[in-house]
C-alpha cells in the first residue's frame, strides 16, 4: 500500500501545528509540575516587570490567589512575616504614575519603588519579587505612611528620575561584584565618617522618603554654619554629622540590574543613643536630641555609572530597635 506524498505532507504539517501549539502553551502557561524541555524557564526584563505588574494588580484587587505562587511563598511587610493576603494587602486600593524598575534576571528579583494608593491616601512603596520557575517564591514590602513621627513626604515624589531607566554605556558598566562593593561602600562611608570610602560622582543627589537630602538651597543658617541638607553626598559625610548611626547592618543586596547601573540594598541603621554630644568636622557640638534607642529601616536603590554613585533613592522607616528583615 502506497502513501501519497500530498497526505504525508498533510500529515507532517499537523504534527507540527500540534508542537508548535504545546510550545507556546508551554510558555503562556505556569510551569509544569516536572521538567519540561519545550519550556522556557529563562525570566528577563520583560518577564520580571510582568510578574511584578501582576503583583500590584494582585494588591490592588485583594487578591493573591490571582497570582503564580510557589508552594512555599514567604511574605514580609516592614520586617514582619505575614500571612499572604494580610498587612497591605487589604488596604492597597490604587496605583500611581510614579514608578523606578529594577530587574535582576540572574538572580531571578525583581523591584519596584514609587507610590500607590492605601484607602485612599498616598504611600511610598518598595516591592521585591523572587522568581524561581516562574513563580513567585518570596514577596518582600516596605511602606512609608506620612503619619505622625514618619518623615515620608509622598506628595514630593512626581516625575521619578529619567536616569533609574537609562541604560549604562557598555564601557561604563561594571561587575556584579563590583556594583555590590560600591553600595556597600556608600554604608561603611557612612558609618564610619570617611567619605573615601566611596566612589561619589561629584553630582550625586539622594532622595529619602520624597525628601531631597542633599544639595538643597541653602536656609537661613546661623552664621559660619554649613546646612548638612545643602551639601553634597560625599561633603555630608565629610562633616562627621553621622556620628549617632552606630551600626548600619544586615546589608542585603538583593537585586543587581547591570544593564541600568542599579544595586538595590535592604539594610538597618541602629542608633543606641548613648552618643549624648559629638564633635562636628568644624569644631561645632552636636546634641543627641532623641533620648532612646531607634532603629532606622532602609530600603536603598543605587545609580552607579562609571564606577561612581550618581543617584540615590531610599525609603526610611524608623522602627524598633534591634528590629530585623523576616529573612
């Protein structure tokens, strides 16, 4: 018995349709409970902002079960572990244009940092994904609230920076390792009152909880006194005014965006108040005015370009003392 060529080719080409459908299936679809060689496991820019899109919408609606979830999703809000569905979620109820994206496909994070609506008010947010197997296997938040002792200031954040979604000219990039080494530098600067430490590009600006930190116009200061907010980032630390930040620890760095020039930091200054009065780089005295222990939470974006840290964008909470991650 003789097969025509026609019902063979006919025949080649259904089984083709039939793959090529399963392919696509494949990739639109959540992963298979085993592995599957016809599935792309691969999640870059495209596929973290997507995942990180759908989490909003997810907080928006109320609803986590909307979401690719792995079996064992963990889910912190300020440094407490809580039930998914609990915490913000309940109370999210709008986004905002305001949006800085930072996608680390090796390492499989995702970022987001801007503002959303909760109940009604405006609140600044930072949102880290874990993607493993294109699901999400960790869900990190950190909200700033303009409440009484928060120096959140939503209303200050409108257009956010152009360069957090600029990429780095190839010659002007450096290693992940390098990129780490240059945000850690930023915090031992810091707490150590040098600013050598660091590489600062001479135009760096920080932005913290919608307030400009540095660089501000200069206020109606006594005479012969420098404003710290007026000063660039390297000449602030160089006044030695950082002296109560006793110890800035747990440093996680969490997503590195090569492309962009983005390291993004979660970290906690801890301030043991026992520092009453400190000696100022120009032979001024500082008063500790707060009384009590105090932690700071930090959740930090970096802008490294050529080596040198030109833009900072942080939420600050202050929380209890000691307090920790939930990682």
């Amino acid at each position: 018995m003789r097969i025509s060529r026609n019902v063979l080719s006919a025949a080649a080409l259904l089984m083709f349709a039939a793959v090529a459908a399963i392919s696509v299936r494949a990739q639109s679809a959540a992963p298979p409970a085993d592995y599957d060689p016809n599935f792309n496991y691969e999640c870059d820019r495209a596929c973290l902002n997507g995942f990180m899109d759908q989490y909003l919408a997810a907080l928006v609606a109320h609803d986590p079960a909307s979401l690719k979830l792995g079996r064992d999703v963990k889910y912190t809000e300020n440094g407490q572990v809580l039930k998914l569905g609990d915490g913000f979620w309940g109370t999210a109820s709008g986004l905002s244009n305001y949006k800085i994206y930072a996608d680390d496909s090796q390492g499989g994070q995702a970022l987001f940092l801007g503002l959303m609506q909760e109940n009604g008010a405006t609140v600044i947010v930072c949102a880290r994904l874990k993607i493993e197997l294109h699901q999400i296997t960790e869900i990190e938040n950190v909200v700033a609230r303009k409440e009484p002792g928060s120096i959140a200031r939503p209303e200050n954040l409108v257009t956010p920076n152009p360069l957090f979604a600029e990429s780095v000219a190839p010659g002007e990039r450096r290693s992940r390792a390098n990129m780490i080494a240059i945000a850690n530098s930023y915090f031992s600067a810091i707490e150590k009152g040098h600013a050598s430490f660091a590489p600062f590009d001479a135009n760096c600006n920080r932005i913290e909880s919608g307030i400009q930190t540095t660089n501000n116009p200069p206020p109606n200061s006594p005479e012969g006194s420098t404003s710290v907010l007026g000063l660039g980032c390297a000449d602030q630390i160089k006044t030695r005014n950082f002296q109560p930040d006793t110890l800035i620890r747990d440093r996680r760095f969490l997503v590195v965006d090569e492309e962009r020039g983005l390291v993004f930091v979660s970290t906690f200054f801890d301030h043991d108040a026992t520092l009453r009065s400190y000696t100022l780089a120009d032979g001024r005295t500082a008063k500790q005015t707060r009384t009590g222990p105090w932690t700071w939470e930090i959740a930090e974006l970096f802008k490294i370009q050529n080596g040198k840290i030109m833009r900072v964008e942080a939420i600050v909470n202050t929380g209890i003392y000691g307090m920790k991650s939930g990682w």
